[in-house]
C-alpha cells in the first residue's frame, strides 16, 4: 500500500525543527533581532516568536476538528500578535524551544490518526472548508516559507 498523503507532511513537520535549529544553532542575540529578510522585514527572533504561537493555534485548529463536527475556525492577527507579545524583546533560544516543545504535542496529536480523521473539516475564516490535511500541509508550507525567510535575513542564500 503506497504512504498516505498525510506521512509527507508529517515527515515534514519532523524536519522543520532539526533545519531551523541548524540554521540558528550558533546565531548571536544580537544578530537574531537585527538581521530582517528588508527594511520592514521581521527579525530572525520575531519569525521564530511568529512560529511558536502559530504551532499553537494550528495544533488547536486541528484540535476542533477532531473533537467537533465542521467547527468555525478562529482567525488570527500575526502583526498584532507580533505588537501585543514584543515578539523582538523576546530570547531567541526560549522561543525558539517553546516551538519545539508544541511541535512534539502536535506530531504526538497527528501520528495515531487514521485516514478518515485526516479529512475532518472545520471552516477556516479566509480559506473556507478546511480539513486536518489540509491545515498539516499548511503547517509544513509555513515551516518552508518562515525558513526561506530566515535564510534570506541572515544573508544565506547567497552563498548557494
């Protein structure tokens, strides 16, 4: 029987954290809050802060979806979130592990689910009907997207 869909993402979701970590394993404090992907970029400290509260609410969509029949998702606000939280007065090394720690409670969420858990839907506020599957392979694309990020604010890419 060839793997599900689900096991690329969750394979994914499983490789995010060890890439990132190597990225920013020997990054100074100082360069986390000051190199940004442009002017009006975020921090390599304020995209790590964005992924860690974002596991939680996609754990948490995830979450309804297997308890509830079709439930609304909840929206969120990520420069809100950065303002009200001073995501860029925060320690890289803390938030940073606090993500890790919620992408452990997410894999151990998703691993023992069966096939038809992965198509329970909910209604995402801009993207409409919505399933697990679906917010997993979100999840691994913002894994991919806030990553690329990083590399391009600390001036990596450029050395491929």
């Amino acid at each position: 029987m060839p793997p599900l869909p689900s096991d690329r993402f969750v394979r994914s979701l499983r490789r995010s954290p060890v890439i990132l970590g190597a990225i920013i394993r020997d990054l100074d404090p100082e360069r986390a809050r000051t190199a940004t992907d442009g002017p009006d970029g975020w921090s390599v400290v304020e995209i790590v802060c964005h992924l860690r509260d974002y596991e939680a609410i996609f754990k948490g969509r995830v979450e309804r979806m297997l308890a509830e029949d079709n439930p609304a998702l909840p929206g969120s606000d990520h420069e809100a979130m950065a303002r009200d939280q001073r995501y860029q007065d925060q320690d890289l090394g803390t938030a940073h592990a606090a993500w890790l720690e919620t992408r452990r409670a997410f894999l151990a969420l998703l691993e023992p689910l069966l096939a038809e858990q992965w198509q329970r839907p909910g209604v995402h506020p801009e993207a409409g009907p919505y399933t697990v599957l679906d917010q997993v392979t979100r999840t691994a694309l913002h894994d991919i997207d806030h990553t690329e990020q990083i590399v391009r604010a600390l001036g990596l890419g450029e050395r491929f």
